[in-house]
C-alpha cells in the first residue's frame, strides 16, 4: 500500500487526491527538486555504462589491425570443413551409400538414416571393429566442427568481455587443432579398420589438414591479441563514472552524497559557462528594464 512521503500515512484507495489527508502536503510534488537532482545523477552514471559498452563494440571490430585480422580467420575453421577429409562408402547387395567427413558429407549421413544403421553395426560380431572406428571418426570431427563454431562466436561476440574473450578463443582454437588432429588420426584407424571391411571402405582427403592450418590462424591473431590486448579510448570522465557507478548500485557510496555533476570535465564545464552566460544576460536585462521603469 502506498504511504505519504511526508508523514508516512498509509493511503486507501479512494485517496485519489494529490494531497495527503493526513499532513496536506502536495504528494506528487514533494520534495520534487531533491529527486530530479537524484535521478539527473543516476543518468549521468547509468548513461556512462552504456557508452563504454557502444565503445567496447567498436573497439572489437575495428580497433586495429589485429582487430581486422581477427575478423578474417574466425571464418576460416568452419569454411574449411567444408572440405572432404576423407571418404566413406557402406556396400550393401542391393544398398550402397556414399559420404565424405565434410560438413555436407556429415549432414546426409544424419538426415539420410545412414546414422542409425552406423550405431547398430556397432555391435555387429563381424563388422563391428570397422564399424566403431567409424563412429569414432564421426564424433571426432563433430567435435572439431563444434570448436569451429565456438570460436567464430567467440569472435563475434568479443565486445562481451574486452579482455577476456581473446583468451577464450585462444584456448578454443588450440582445443580445436588438437580435436582436427585427433580426427585425422581417427579416420587413419577407421582406413585400416575398413580395409577388411566386406561392406566398408574408406579413404583419405586433404580437408582436415587445412582446418587444422586455419585453427593456427585463428589461435595465433588470438594469442597476440591476448598479449597485446584491447585498448578503447573513452571520453573523459567515462571510466570513473563507472566505477562510482558500481559503488552506488552496490551501496558503498550515497547517491544523494555525490555532486551534481557527478563527475566535472570539460564538457560539464562549457556547459556550466554556458548555464552562467544565460543568467548573467537573463539578470542584465532584468535589471535594465527595473531601471527603466523606476
């Protein structure tokens, strides 16, 4: 229930006036003067976030070159699975069925059936080994595609934490080349599986090799951005009202404590010299025409 800001009456609901039945005062207007300087505060502060993230977003897309060349290897890994790393062909007497370890190749063994056939042949007596050689070739570049498409998130979304997501795609990028490299030498053990295969036969492709090279690129203008960092040049006064910012939200510091402006620079200034100019000409003319008329 609401209350008088004044002499804390609790109000009803039919106390639909703007004054207070218990003290008179004008509620809506009281202490009208106090609160907009508060909130005039606030905005200056809460403002003062906002701008740094806006920053922050540019900065990680055009900050420099580095920056630029981040931008051109996170497509890279994914782009290059695209690539077949080797082929897969199930011989069956009247069904046959031909894929790749490839993006495309991965997508038709799923929406094909092909999948399900896989994991039952798992547990065959005589085809299983080859089999599970297979499918352990599959999740290996499953997993390597997934790194991939971390780290062009990862990227993307860098302006997240300035300082922080470099590392993490770094990290992912290295997970990445060492998920590429396994892969390969999953697929080399289903090859040998399936040499005496009767029903599967297998071969190597170039297109892991690439994305482990693009998995370099991305890993290497990631670490030196790492090392280098980040640096977005603010406005003045930006960062400390961040900062005061974070103290008032986490109750160390009073708003009502704080000046208005909260923070003076040199912006604040021209305009307090401006706000000065108006009243000096406002109070020249005022008294021009009291003259006048006396």
């Amino acid at each position: 229930m609401a209350k008088c800001p004044k002499c804390g009456r609790k109000l009803r609901i039919t106390d639909v006036s703007q004054f207070c039945p218990g003290c008179s005062v004008n509620m809506r207007f009281y202490n009208f003067e106090e609160n907009f300087v508060r909130e005039a505060k606030m905005a200056e502060l809460s403002q003062a976030g906002l701008k740094v993230k806006l920053r922050n977003l540019k900065y990680s897309f055009s900050g420099s070159r580095l920056v630029t060349a981040k931008l051109i290897v996170m497509l890279l890994p994914v782009l290059s699975l695209l690539i077949p790393s080797g082929n897969i062909a199930i011989s069956l007497p009247f069904v046959s069925s031909k894929a790749h370890f490839g993006i495309l190749g991965i997508v038709n063994i799923v929406t094909g059936g092909s999948l399900n056939y896989i994991f039952e042949m798992c547990s065959s007596a005589v085809e299983g080994e080859a089999f599970s050689a297979l499918r352990n070739a599959l999740f290996g570049f499953v997993a390597t595609a997934l790194f991939a498409v971390f780290c062009l998130l990862f990227s993307l979304f860098g302006f997240i934490s300035i300082k922080n997501m470099q590392k993490i795609t770094t990290v992912t990028a290295g997970l990445g080349i060492i998920a590429s490299a396994v892969t390969l030498v999953l697929i080399g053990i289903f090859n040998s599986s399936a040499a005496s295969s009767l029903i599967l036969s297998g071969s190597f492709g170039f297109g892991l090799f690439v994305t482990t090279l693009m998995f370099c690129c991305v890993f290497t203008v990631n670490l030196l951005l790492w090392k280098k960092g980040i640096h977005p040049v603010y406005d003045e006064g930006v960062e400390e009202r961040v900062r005061i910012y974070k103290e008032v939200k986490a109750g160390r510091i009073n708003i009502d404590d704080l000046p208005q402006p909260v923070v003076e620079t040199e912006a604040t200034r021209r305009i307090d010299e401006e706000i000065a100019k108006e009243e000096l000409a406002f109070y020249e003319k005022f008294k021009g025409e009291v003259s006048a008329d006396g």
